[in-house]
C-alpha cells in the first residue's frame, strides 16, 4: 500500500531507522522498520481490460521510496515478458503473478507406499537414502 492505493514493487533491503516519536519533545525517540523499494508502474489498462484482468503488466521505474512494513500486504513475483500492447507499442514489461514458490512439503519424503507404514520399515534399496 503506497499513498493509498495498492502498488507493485521490489523490495531492496529491510532496515530500522530511529524516528522522532512527538515533534513536540526532542527526546522521544522510537524504532520504524521501514522497506526501500523500487516501484513499479501501474498495470498497463488497456491490457489489462482485454485480459479480463489477469494480466498485470508493468514497467520496472526508476522511482525509490520508502514504506512501513506493515504497509506491505503480500509477496508477488514479477516476471519478465515483451508483450506487443494494444496501443502497438511492444516493450519490456513485468508481469505480476500471486503465490509464487513452490510446495516443497513433500520433497524427499517417501509418503504414498503404504497406509500406516513405519518411516523405517520402507525398503530403499541398495542405493540408500543421501
């Protein structure tokens, strides 16, 4: 959330600044933890309407600003692409995409060789298990 309204960016680095507390009292002094972040511009209209909204196109900006973490309400991914736009204009652009990751729950446990089967009693052979 940038200036109210919901913005794409990347994040450079978390920091903790110390911040005057009351403009009033010199003395009163607290921590913010703060996001520098570079920001991206908003989705490309024109696309987005003749996509029925799902495709967020964007342009990586030059602009820095810096943001409450709290004030960051999801992690994305922008991923490149050089669409051609309604307008003719064909550039490179990033395209957002929601829950990016993969679901590594299951990567390297051997689930699925028997209900109620013992970790230990699954044969794995004669190449072990590294």
């Amino acid at each position: 959330m940038y200036e109210g309204q919901n913005r794409f960016g990347e994040v450079l680095y978390f920091t903790r600044l110390t911040v005057e507390a009351d403009a009033d009292h010199d003395d009163d002094w607290r921590f913010a933890d703060v996001a520098v972040i570079k920001m991206y511009s908003p989705p490309d209209e024109d696309l987005l309407r003749l996509s029925s909204h799902t495709v967020t196109s964007c342009t990586h900006l030059d602009t820095i600003c810096i943001v409450d973490v709290k004030q960051i309400i999801s992690v994305i991914a922008m991923v490149p692409h050089r669409p051609a736009l309604p307008s003719g204009v064909t550039e490179d652009r990033f395209f957002m995409v929601e829950k990016p990751g993969l679901d590594i729950s299951n990567v390297g446990v051997p689930y699925g060789h028997g209900a109620g089967e013992d970790i230990d009693d699954i044969d794995v052979g004669d190449e072990g298990v590294e």
